[in-house]
C-alpha cells in the first residue's frame, strides 16, 4: 500500500525542518521500519510551505498504530514548533486520494 498525504510548514521553517529529518533519532526510524514503513520521502513546495509526503507500508492498520507509541508523540513535540499541529502535536495532515500509480 501506498499513502500520500500533505502538511503545512511554517515559513522560515524550512531548513530546521530538513535538519531535523537529517538526523531522525534512530528509535524514530526503528519505528516507522517496525510497523511497516518503508520508502517514505517527504517534499516541500517552498511557493506554499506544503510538505507532500509518500509512504509505503503492507498493512494500515498496523501502521496506523506506530502514532500511539510514546517515541513517536515526542518526536511530534519535537516538530510542533515548525508546522501547523493539532492539540496534542500531531501535524494536520490530509491524506490524498490516489488517482495513478504505476510501478
């Protein structure tokens, strides 16, 4: 499976953004690999500070369980500074349809 999904940075952001990505604490990356992440990318369109990011996993549901692990709400406070959030720091998101993928 594969999930598109875009963010909303804050300007001037951008480059502790991308630092902080750069180094990914290593229990952050054990954790998406864990739950079944892989080939996950995130891009930046500077002209409206929209992160589009791309995702693939075997199951969502068991993905979808990694956002309730503690290493992943403190990784979510760690960014909150830098994009548009939710009360408990998750960043708003909104998943995108897919309309074409070819492999």
């Amino acid at each position: 499976m594969i999930r598109g999904f875009k963010m909303h940075l804050y300007p001037g952001c951008e480059a502790e953004y991308e630092r902080r990505h750069q180094q990914l604490w290593p229990e952050m990356k054990a954790l998406i690999h864990e739950y079944g992440g892989r080939n996950y990318s995130i891009f930046l369109d500077p002209a409206t500070h929209t992160l589009f990011g791309y995702i693939e996993f075997d199951d969502a549901a068991r993905y979808d369980e990694s956002t309730e692990q503690a290493i992943n709400r403190r990784w979510w406070d760690y960014m909150a500074d830098l994009m548009e959030t939710n009360p408990d720091n998750s960043p708003v998101s909104e998943l995108l349809p897919l309309l074409f993928h070819l492999d």
